[in-house]
C-alpha cells in the first residue's frame, strides 16, 4: 500500500442513473492490464519457461497463488461465456486431475523451495462436478506439490445442485475455507429462459451445510439483465438472499455475447429487460444489498463489514486478478488447466483452451501455452495506475512519478483530457496532486479506467460486456 493513499470511505454508495445510462458502454473489466486482447501466439511456452526461471532466481521471489481450471458442467447454462465442457461423464473429470498434476509437475521443479502458497482457488466450469475422490486426489497432490501457508485461503466455486455432504466433508478437510455458488435469480420463468433450476431450498441448504462444515466464508453470485427479469421478481431473489445472509455477494451484469458464445442465441434478445428496466433492476440490488448491511466493494462485488475484502478495501491494500477483487496482492498466479490464465513476473499467459489440444501437449510434456503477453515498462505503469483505480477509487500522482520516472501530468495528457467531462459530470475529481473517483462515480469506475488504456483504440472488434 502507498502511504500517501487515503484510507476508503465504505459508505453506502451513490447511485447516479442519470449518469450510468449515459456512460452505458462496453469495455473491458481489468482482471489484467494489458487485457486479453493483447495477448499473442508469440509468447511462447519457452517464454514462460524463461520468465519462471527468472522470477524465481530473484533473491526473494514473492508469494504464490494458484488456480485450478475445472471446466466440465453437467448442464448448459446460456447466460455462461466461460470455457466449460458440458457432459455426464464423470469419469472425464477423473482423467483430466491426472493431467493438471502432470502439468504442475511441469513448473514445480523450477519454483525456488519456500515459496508459498497464499492463496488457492478452484473454479470451472463446475469444480464438484467431479467426485469427491478425484477433488480429494487433486487436493493431496497440489500440497505434495506446493508449500501450502497456514493461513492459506482456498476457495472453491461449487454448485448446489452437484453438492453431497461427502463433498463438502472432503473439501473442508482439505483445507477449502471459502465457498462460491452461482444463483443468478430465483425465479422460475427466469431459470427456464437460461436453462438453469435451482431452488431455493436447495441454495439455502448449501450454504446452511458449507457453514455447518467450518467454512469461513460464503459467496453467492447474481446476474442482472436476465430473460423476464424485472423489477418486482429480482426484488424477491434479493429478499431470499438477504435471508440466507452470505458473506459477500457479486452482482454481475449480463455479458449477452451471442456472436462469440453461441449458445447465448437460446436467449430471444426480445425477452431481455429494456435498458431503463435493466437499470431500475440494478438500482434495486443495490439499494437491498446496503439497506442489508453490504458495504460496496468495487463495480459489482458487495460484502460484509467484517469480511476481508472490506477491511483490504478500508485499508488501502485491496487487489484485483483473474479471479476478481481478492487480499493476495503482489503473488505470482500459477494457474492450471485448459484456457487458464497465468501471472508470473512481466507477464500473462492463457492455456489451450481446446481441452484435447491441452491433454495431449501436457502428455507430451509441454508446458501448454496457447498465448500471451510480456508487460514493458510503460504496460507497468498503465497497469499500476488502472490497479488503484479499479481498487481504491483513487491516483496519488507522486506515488507513480518517482518509481517510473514521469511527469504524471504530461506523461498522461491524453488520458487527464479524456478525464476532464467526467469531472464536470462529477464522476471524478482532478486535482493537482490526484485524481479521485467520487461516490458518484464509483459504478462508472471502468470508465475511468479505460481513460489509461494504451490499447483501446486499437480493441474497438473486440467483444467486451456493458460497463454497467
């Protein structure tokens, strides 16, 4: 954390309608900078070998987080853009743990001795598709792998409807402190137009079961923008998960992409809420969530006052990767499995994402590397100034003019240009020592952030979701 950088006021937010349907675009959502976009088939799988070798030469490399790509689902949800594999055989999911242990067995023998394991996460695609006895052998094998630190947080996204007593027994033990599962909306004409029932009842006992095993921590997904969703259905979603009261809560937007994914095509864009009902839709959320008591995180993540998330955010030292707003600043994700994105050093790299192409390279050997991009300097800086935005609403000039050798002022006169109507609009302060993202403006905090974003211009094909 920057000493000069203010401690965050967690009030509840302003939501400025007026405002968000005006600056309604799409963009990208700075899970990375520079973003996948710029990712290549130049960066090669000896690139990474390299930028491991170096990373780990260093005198006191940091910290490591890990994420498992579990991409199989028994069912196709449409609203879902992810890479996920859709069949009943579970014995696919058995396989394919063989082939994520060969791949890590792939990177551990350059990793120096010591580093540790600060954070795990297992996403998909549905992790607890898979049997109890494949996620316990995957389990064994990464702390046989991987110098696992006590206070390690693991987290898994499960799904209810693919939930026993025995996974959650065999997830707890070991080691799994935080849970997510995806709810979307309750209602069941919503649930038939994207293809995914899920009842209450099975929800709450999810969460009610993830508690009674120990777990620290539970996060509930959901999407606004859905087929027949409205005002007055969202409102009772909103009601039944205040009710069961999770830990944290992400309000995602529907990122409807049906020329890329397209399966979205199930989804008749007639059926969808019009703008203005989709933005009294979130308008609601949002008033639920807070009159609850969940303290706004950053663009769609809420949580508890007493959750880590907030008090990272109340003290500066909130961060943001591939898997969202997270505490583990400054660690080296090594990620693992098909289409799974990595950030080791200078760099980012993504996994085949074909799950036979991922197979056989890892059964060959090959550390299995589809793209990437190794940052330059100035990619360092943009990234550095996008990251305090995007996590603590605010740019203290100073803290970036030093360390990289700029004059803010002149370095980003395009950007503070571009800055300038969302001053007048109130979304930003501009002062002479920092630019500030007000109350007003922390929904439209991407907006701002693509301000600094080098390559935009030249993204203008690429398929982003709404900003808002």
């Amino acid at each position: 954390m920057n000493t000069s950088t203010p401690t965050q006021d967690t009030k509840s937010p302003v939501f400025p309608r007026d405002l968000i349907a005006r600056y309604d675009t799409a963009g990208p959502r700075y899970t990375s900078y520079p973003t996948a976009v710029q990712f290549h088939a130049g960066f090669t799988a000896q690139k990474l070998h390299e930028i491991i070798a170096a990373t780990n030469a260093a005198p006191a490399p940091p910290p490591l987080s890990i994420y498992v790509h579990l991409p199989f689902c028994r069912t196709l949800c449409y609203f879902c853009a992810l890479n996920v594999v859709h069949t009943k055989d579970q014995s696919l999911a058995e396989h394919y743990v063989d082939t994520v242990v060969r791949e890590m067995d792939l990177v551990v023998p350059s990793l120096k001795p010591g580093r540790e394991v600060v954070q795990l996460h297992w996403g998909g695609g549905t992790p607890t598709f898979a049997p109890p006895r494949a996620l316990e052998r995957l389990a064994r094998a990464t702390r046989d792998r991987f110098a696992i630190a006590r206070d390690v947080e693991m987290g898994v996204e499960i799904d209810p409807r693919e939930m026993s007593d025995e996974h959650f027994e065999v997830l707890r033990a070991a080691g799994f402190n935080r849970l997510s599962m995806g709810v979307q909306d309750f209602d069941p004409e919503v649930q038939v137009a994207v293809h995914r029932l899920q009842s209450e009842e099975v929800t709450r006992w999810a969460i009610e079961s993830g508690r009674k095993h120990g777990f620290a921590s539970v996060n509930v997904d959901l999407i606004y923008g859905l087929p027949h969703q409205t005002t007055v259905n969202f409102k009772r979603t909103l009601e039944r998960i205040v009710e069961m009261n999770p830990d944290r809560v992400a309000l995602f937007n529907l990122a409807y992409l049906p020329e890329l994914a397209r399966h979205q095509r199930a989804i008749k864009p007639e059926t969808l809420p019009a703008p203005d009902e989709k933005l009294a839709i979130l308008e609601l959320a949002v008033s639920k969530l807070t009159e609850a008591g969940y303290v706004f995180i950053g663009m769609d993540h809420f949580a508890r006052p007493e959750d880590p998330l907030t008090r990272a955010l109340e003290a500066g030292t909130l961060y943001r990767n591939f898997q969202g707003y997270t505490t583990s600043a400054g660690a080296d994700l090594y990620a693992f499995g098909v289409s799974a994105v990595s950030s080791v050093g200078p760099s980012f790299s993504q996994n085949d994402k074909d799950l036979a192409a991922y197979t056989s390279r890892v059964e060959a050997g090959e550390l299995p590397v589809l793209r990437g991009v190794e940052l330059t300097p100035e990619d360092h800086l943009r990234r550095a100034v996008i990251l305090a935005l995007m996590c603590h609403f605010v740019v203290v000039k100073r803290d970036f003019e030093a360390p990289y050798g700029v004059a803010f002022d002149s370095h980003f006169a395009d950007a503070l240009a571009t800055l300038a109507p969302m001053a007048a609009d109130g979304v930003v302060k501009l002062a002479a020592d920092r630019i500030e993202v007000t109350p007003r403006g922390r929904f439209l905090v991407r907006n701002v952030a693509m301000a600094f974003d080098a390559y935009l211009a030249d993204a203008q094909g690429a398929r982003f979701s709404r900003t808002v």
